[in-house]
C-alpha cells in the first residue's frame, strides 16, 4: 500500500479546534508580521540598558565621592571651629585645677550669681522671642496679601535676611546711638515731649535694656521662619470650609490655627534658643553678669565662686543642656508642621 493510499484509508482530517495546539510536525502558521523584529528590538534594549547600568554605576559612585570631597572644607570648619571648642569647653567643667575628674564643679548651679545669670537669661529670651513672634507673625499675615513675586515682598524677604544676621558691636552702636543716655531719640523726647528714657538710670545697658535690641534682630528671624508655613495654608480650605457654612472665624479656629500652631510654636523655640545664646550685643552693652554667657566670660577672666574651678565649663554645660531640650522641641514641632507643607 502506497503512502498516498494509506492517507486516503485514514480518512478526512477532523477539522482543528479554535485555540488547539498544532499537531507536531506541522508549520505553526505564518509568523505575524514585525515580531522577529520586535524581539530583536527588545533584547537590545535590554542589552543597552545593562550596558548602561554597567557604566553608570562608577560614574554614580564617582559624582557621589567628589560630592563627599567637596563637603570636606566644611566638615573641616565644622570639627575644628565647633565641635573641638565645644567639646574643650563643655569637658573643662568636669575637672578640677589639678586636672583630676570631678564633678563637684555642678555645686555652681546653686550658687546665687550663677541662678539670677540663668534666671536673666530665661527671661531675656523669652520676652524678647514672645514679642518678636507676635510681631513677626503679623507681619507675615500681611506678606501672605502680596504677590510672592512682587517687589515689596522682595525687599521685605531680603531685608529679613539680612536684619535677621545684624547683631553684635554694630547693632549696639545703632541703639546707643538712638536711644542711648544722649542717643537721637532721648534728646528730642527731652526737649519735645519732657520725656526722658533714662530717669532711672541708664535703661539700654540693663539686662530689661536688652529687650529691645534682641526684639530688633527676632522680629525678622520669625519672619524667615513662619513665612514658609503661613504660605503652606491653602486657600481650597478656606473655600471648602465656606460651602460647608463655616464663618471666616470658624475656619481660622477650628484649621488655620491648628495647622499654623505647631509651626508658631516651633518657630518662638528658635527665637528662644537664638536669644539664649546671643553674647556679642550684650557684652557691647553691659560690662558684666546679668546672663549666662556674659557670666561666663567674667568666669573665664576672673574666678568669682570661691572653692571650685572651671565654673564656666559648667554654665556652658548648663547652656548645651538647656540648648539641646530647645531645639529637641523645635525639631518635632518642625516635623509636625510639616506634614502641612507638603
């Protein structure tokens, strides 16, 4: 029996089933027109992407090292003109003039000169970050009104910056020169008005003097700092807040303050610490005491608390201590607030 005759006993081939496999060793059809193509043009793909991950990759860790590199010089100024100095500073209190350890210097803590100088400083700072927040806020209430771009919002933004960095023998001289026993503004309070500033004594070179210098540099420090979160209400909540009935009193006090009240309070913690640690303008004002850092130069020039040595690396361990739960504070306010910011 022939081939073609065996064919014709097995009959008609059944007709395939839609989606069936093809039977072995028959053609799969005709190839789809551009597939060979495709996937050539995919695994070049792949292969010029590897290849590019390949090349890359020293040339990420090269940017990344000279990125590093490029950090070192302040690193440098970091180490040597901060932490060094601090460290020096804070350790020296914890030995004594033989230079054993020791931790009888703490005793200072309660002496009286060194609790009015804490006591003054307290105060001083908060005063003065209470006063320059109020202000700073009010005055970022009516930034808020203008065009970000505009050219009043410009020269108010740089001058902040600028003012917020003004301090020391040069901003003393300022108010001395204005307010001071024959400043400016003395003078002609006298002669208009039969007011004189310094009836009690000489007013601006009292620690309650200081109030108005600090107040100078924290109003727009509070400025820099709050401007940010004011701007970071959105004007969508107030909307909604009206289609829902709610007055414009009611939106500001159930979510405007809410959401301004951890970045405020942040804020007035960084107007408190940058007020603890100023010295430069007070030591151009008074001569000595009064606060912690003006305490401590007189330490450092002069041992005044009979019996123990190193008393200012003690009142500088007193300030890091005082510093640290500050900032601590300020920081998880910071990161409260900015869940508004986003």
């Amino acid at each position: 029996m022939t081939t073609a005759s065996a064919a014709g006993a097995a009959g008609p081939a059944a007709p395939a089933r839609p989606g069936a496999p093809a039977p072995a060793g028959t053609a799969a059809g005709p190839a789809r027109p551009g597939a060979p193509a495709a996937a050539a043009t995919s695994a070049a793909a792949g292969q010029t992407d590897a290849t590019a991950r390949r090349v890359a990759g020293p040339r990420v860790r090269r940017r990344g090292g000279l990125a590093w590199l490029g950090l070192t010089p302040f690193a440098l100024y970091v180490l040597l003109f901060l932490a060094v100095p601090a460290v020096i500073a804070i350790g020296s209190g914890f030995f004594d003039g033989s230079g054993r350890f020791t931790v009888a210097n703490l005793a200072a803590f309660a002496d009286p000169s060194v609790l009015r100088a804490f006591g003054g400083s307290f105060g001083l700072s908060a005063v003065s970050a209470v006063i320059g927040a109020v202000i700073g806020a009010v005055v970022c209430w009516a930034l808020a009104a203008l065009r970000p771009d505009g050219v009043v919002r410009s020269m108010i933004d740089s001058a902040a910056s600028v003012l917020a960095q003004f301090g020391g023998v040069m901003l003393a001289f300022a108010f001395i020169a204005t307010i001071g026993v024959q400043g400016l503004v003395t003078t002609w309070l006298i002669s208009a008005f039969h007011v004189d500033l310094n009836a009690n004594g000489a007013f601006l070179y009292t620690v309650p003097g200081l109030v108005i210098p600090y107040v100078y540099f924290q109003v727009p420090l509070m400025v820099l700092t709050f401007m940010p979160a004011l701007e970071g209400v959105r004007s969508q909540w107030g909307e909604a807040a009206a289609t829902l009935g709610a007055s414009r009193l009611t939106y500001w006090r159930r979510i405007g303050l809410p959401v301004l009240a951890p970045a405020f309070w942040g804020s007035l913690l960084l107007l408190f610490a940058n007020g603890f640690s100023s010295f430069a303008t007070a030591a151009a004002l008074i001569s000595q005491g009064g606060i912690v850092p003006l305490t401590i130069r007189t330490q450092l020039t002069s041992e005044t608390i009979i019996g123990l040595q190193n008393v200012a690396g003690v009142l500088a361990f007193g300030m890091v201590v005082v510093m640290a739960v500050v900032m601590t504070g300020y920081s998880l306010l910071q990161r409260r607030a900015a869940r508004w910011q986003r």
